[in-house]
C-alpha cells in the first residue's frame, strides 16, 4: 500500500473526521498512487466512500458514482481471491 501526506484540510462530511494522509489501495491505478479528481477513497473513522477533488479534499459520492464503487469493489475482491487461491496452490505444491 503506498502512503502520502493528503490535503490537511480534507475532512469527512459525513463525520468531519480530517484526512490528512492517503494510501492507495493496490490495483486502483497501477504504481500511481496519488489520487485524482474522481477517485474514490474511504474515511478511516466512519467508513464512508467518499471521492477526491482536485485538490485532495474529499466529498460525497453521487448515486452514479456509488453503483461504479460497488461495480469496482466486487471486481477488486474477486481478484485478491484469484491471487490468494494462486498463492495458496503454489505454495502446496
């Protein structure tokens, strides 16, 4: 997981928690960890999705939006699975 300094002034507005780091979750967008406009991210304290602006504030996601994070997060967990089962039969053999 790559980790950076965010924007000091990103808070949650679901919970008003400050954001002041980002860690990319692997396979979000190759090695480029820094987040853009539209990417998604998760508050650390109410586990709300939330998406980045320009500026690495945070905001509400769109119901658009919300259906592309549920079509992005069952995708992702279907490919750690792949790669954990891949691991676990390379390592028994």
């Amino acid at each position: 997981m790559e980790r950076g300094k965010g924007n000091p002034l990103a808070r949650c507005p679901w919970c008003d928690h400050q954001l002041d780091g980002y860690a990319a979750m692997g396979g979000a967008r190759g090695n480029n960890p820094i987040p853009r406009e539209g990417d998604f991210s998760l508050c650390v304290k109410c586990g709300h999705v939330l998406a980045f602006r320009a500026d690495q504030t945070v905001r509400k996601i769109t119901d658009k939006e919300a259906k592309e994070f549920q079509r992005w997060w069952k995708e992702y967990k279907r490919e750690r699975l792949r790669e954990f089962n891949k691991a676990k039969r390379k390592k028994m053999s």
